[in-house]
C-alpha cells in the first residue's frame, strides 16, 4: 500500500510531504486545484512519461518519492531532459518501474472505461473471477502455432521446390554426368601444362640423360676416369683415399639422376588427342563453376550433394507433410482440451457476473437494468477460443445491445465502478485509485459508488478517490482536501488532511458552493452520520 507520498518542484506543487492511510480515502477540491497535478505525479512515479515542462517554474529539476509496504520509489526529472529511477536505492529502467507499478497501483480514470468496449478486458473479468489460470492453455497454445508455422513453412519450401524441380533435376543429371572430382582443378591444370610442353620436356629429359651417361665422354664416364685415376694414388697419397671415395658417392647420385630422367622421359608421351580432351574437360568445369557462382569441383560436388539432398525432400514430401500434419492434428487437439476447460470456467464466471452486476447496477439507481455475458466460439486465439461481449439495458422491455453501443457515460462508469468490486478480491493489487468515477451521478446512486468504495476499501485494501460528489466525500474514511494558493509571487497547489469539523465545512461548501448555509452544514453532518 502507498504509504507516504514526497513531491517537490511538480507542476503547481512546491513541496508536499503526504502519508496515506488504508481503508478508503476520498481527495476533494475545487477545480483546477491540483488534483490532476497529483495524479500526474503518481503516474510519473510509476514509469509515466517524464516531460520537463512539468518541472515548477524556477526549479531545475522535479522528484517524487514514494514509500510502499516493501518498496521506496524515486523519481527525478531534470530540465534537460533526463530522469532517473530507483527502488529500494537500486537504478531501474523506465520499463523496470512501469512493470512494478502495475502490481502496485490501479489507477482508473474516466479513459479506462473505455476498456469495456474492448474483449481482451471482459475476458480478463471472467477469468479473474474463477482465478482461471492460463498457462496450460498458452503453452499448448504456443505448441499449436509452432507446429502450424513449420507445416506452412514445408508446405511453402516443398511449393518453391515444386516449381524449380524440374531445373533442379537437369541440374543434377549435368553434374552427374561431368561427375566432377576432388581436386580436380590443380592436377587438370597441371596435366595441361605438361601435355602442351610434351616434345620439349621429352627432349630436354632426353638431352639431359645423354649428356650424363654417353658412351663416348658422357660426365658419368669421366667421373668413373676419374675416380679410377684418384684411388691409384692412395698408396702414395693418404687424402686420396677420402676423395675417391667422395667421387664414388657422386657417381651413384648421378647413375640415379640419369635413371630417372630416362624413365621420366618415356612417360611423357606427346598425345595431341589426350591434350584436347584434357583441354575439353577444363573447358567444361570452368563453365559449370562458372554457372553456379564457384570457384572449384570441391564447391560443385557440394552443390551436387546439395541436390541430392534437395530433391530427396522432394521425393519423400508425402512423407514429411503428413509427419507435420499428424504433429498440428495433435497439437490442436490439445490447444482445443484446454480452451474447452477455459470456456467451461468462463461460463461459471459469465452467471456469476449476470448476477452480481445486475444486483450491484439496481444498488447503483439501476432498477431495470439486465446485464448479460454472450459467449461464442470461433478459432484459436492467444486469449483461447472465447469470443466474449457484454449485453446491457438500463431501460424496461428494451433490447439487450452491446454495451459500448448503448450505455451512456454514467452508466458505464457505475458499470466500471461494479466491475472493479466484483474483482478487486481476485486481483493481487493493493491500492486502486478512482479519478472521476462519478461522472453523470448524482444524489443516492453517488452515495451508493462511495460505499461501494468504502466496502472495497474494508476488504484490506487501500481506495483513493478524487471525487466532486459530496455523497461519495462523506463515505471516506479519510478526507484530503486539494487547494490553490495565490502569491504575488505565484500560485501553489497545497493538500491537507481535514479534521471532522473541516469535513463538515469542506462538505457544505460542495453542497451550497462558496456561500456555505446553515442547511448545507447541517446537510454536510446527516451525510457523515450515514
């Protein structure tokens, strides 16, 4: 519950140090006294909008501060622009403050009774009223969709491929028939270059092994003349013995050397065909990587595989689509289980809420009122299958018509007013603050939405409402009074708590207008007494 209210440098109001009570308290004054401007400061509190301009003439920046049973809540604006937020001493985002205001204060205002039109909103009543819990239905809710977006989305990829299949198979019947190889560029390349270049390589291996090994002063033979020549000398010359030795080991090299070059040179073989096809080929893989935007065979095997695995799908589409449609089947089956078990909850509450609303409505100068709940079904929505509307007629042997069509603004605000008795047990929201409920009221229907409010603030809760009704004042349990101060300096707004004998002048003045009677305060007395 609010406990204590801190405003500084807010709009009219310069300082303001404020402890509410629980129960019901009513906050009176006359218009344009400021009591928009502490409502104002309440929605800034809980995450509204921070808007400079509502920072006091002078002052460079604004704060309100509030104390909840387990929570203290800091506001600042600055002129420049920037706010800031803390609970409990910790920084918060705007977001973070708007989610904890929502659990700490309901804050109706004439706008909100607008929420009656809306089927979301006469949902939520229902549901409130059989503490309906909705998680089941919106898991299998959640499944249901999940499992409907992956049949539309094979039904729409298995379409595409549908179109392009008949490309995708000549596609794969050219890459199979070039069936193309794992590295296949670099020894292509490679083989080309030796077939264009067959007669010189044959001829300067050829050349080579000649001038190594030839009969008649071949370097091999010398090397051996040599060699010969340096071991008859190692009787007589010691360091012979190693040099010989060092000439053997080169002529084994060079016997190796003119080996393999006679050999490298019967494998080369000049084929002008074999060039040609080799030619061919690198051809054709330079035009197929080429046409699908690769770089090499490895890329194109890829895409082959790809293929493959493409019009496989393709091929098995029967298969999968009807694995998918058993999977929505089932999680249909399950979504419909759990929405039946909220429309039968909703039905119990939709006779609850015929009942009640029309017995609070006669308490609130309704005496022919009817008020119905028409429910109906139709798909699956996040909110379940429900389609909800609200029938009202405050009028005899009229027509039951939607109540956004027919109910006046009085009537929709004792509506609303009806409404929030009903489900402020169910909801978990300790203060609710009423602006105006009272619009089109008057006389003993006004009397009746204060105990109203006043039962509602019995029930362990904390009601605030500003109000311009005397009836509704006199039911408070506690009375603010909002008013305006003049300066030559400047205007303020100020509240204060009134004592029994304030109430009463404060009352008469709401009765008889500034000049107070002695009838109005006698009026002001029978209405406390009530």
């Amino acid at each position: 519950m609010l406990k204590r209210l801190h405003i500084e440098n807010y709009a009219l109001i310069e300082q303001l140090d404020l402890r509410l009570e629980d129960g019901f308290t009513v906050i009176t004054g006359e218009t344009g006294a400021g009591k928009s401007i502490l409502l104002g400061a309440i929605a800034l509190l809980l995450g509204g909008r921070a808007d400079s301009h509502s920072i006091l003439s002078g002052a460079e920046k604004c704060l309100v501060e509030a104390e909840f049973d387990r929570y203290h809540i800091l506001r600042e604006v600055h002129t420049s622009g920037r706010s800031k937020a803390s609970v409990n001493g910790k920084s918060v985002t705007v977001g973070e403050l708007k989610a904890l205001g929502e659990k700490l204060i309901d804050i109706h205002s004439q706008h909100q009774n607008l929420l009656l039109s809306q089927e979301d909103f006469q949902l939520q009543v229902l549901d409130l009223l059989e503490d309906a819990d909705l998680s089941r239905y919106t898991q299998a809710y959640g499944q249901f969709t999940e499992a409907q977006q992956r049949l539309n989305a094979a039904k729409a990829a298995m379409h595409r491929s549908r179109e392009d299949e008949e490309y995708m198979r000549y596609q794969m019947q050219e890459l199979e028939e070039f069936s193309p190889r794992e590295g296949e560029d670099e020894s292509l390349e490679e083989e080309l270059r030796t077939l264009s270049h067959a007669e010189d390589i044959k001829e300067g291996l050829l050349q080579s092994g000649e001038l190594l090994d030839a009969d008649d002063g071949g370097v091999i033979d010398r090397l051996r003349q040599a060699e010969k020549n340096i071991s008859s000398l190692v009787s007589v010359f010691p360091k012979a013995d190693e040099l010989a030795e060092r000439l053997s080991s080169t002529l084994v090299e060079l016997r190796d050397i003119a080996e393999t070059l006679s050999a490298e040179a019967d494998d080369v073989e000049v084929n002008p065909e074999r060039l040609q096809n080799v030619q061919e080929r690198i051809d054709r893989l330079y035009s197929l990587e080429q046409k699908h935007h690769v770089s090499s065979s490895d890329e194109l095997m890829n895409i082959l595989k790809e293929l493959h695995e493409k019009l496989d799908i393709l091929d098995n589409a029967g298969v999968n689509l009807e694995a998918l449609e058993a999977a929505l089947a089932s999680a249909q089956k399950k979504a419909c289980e759990e929405a039946d078990r909220l429309t039968t909850l909703r039905r119990k509450a939709s006779e609850r809420l015929h009942r009640e609303m029309e017995q609070r409505l006669r308490e609130l100068g309704m005496p022919n009122v009817r008020f119905e709940v028409m429910m109906t079904k139709g798909e699956l929505l996040p909110s379940g299958q429900d389609r909800i509307v609200y029938l009202f007629q405050a009028n005899k042997n009229a027509p039951l018509l939607p109540i956004s069509e027919i109910a006046s603004g009085g009537e929709i605000a004792r509506v609303m007013l009806a409404i929030k008795a009903l489900i402020s047990g169910h909801v978990n929201l300790p203060t609710v603050i009423f602006d105006e409920i009272d619009t089109g009221t008057s006389g003993q229907m006004a009397q009746q939405m204060g105990r109203i409010m006043q039962e509602m603030g019995r029930e362990g809760r904390q009601v605030i409402s500003i109000t311009h009704l005397p009836q509704i004042a006199a039911c408070g349990q506690h009375h603010l009074r909002v008013w305006k101060q003049d300066t030559e300096e400047a205007t303020r707004s100020h509240i204060s708590v009134l004592t029994t004998e304030e109430r009463i002048t404060e009352l008469a003045h709401m009765l008889s207008g500034k000049n107070v009677t002695e009838a109005a305060v006698e009026n002001a007395k029978a209405l406390l007494s009530l």
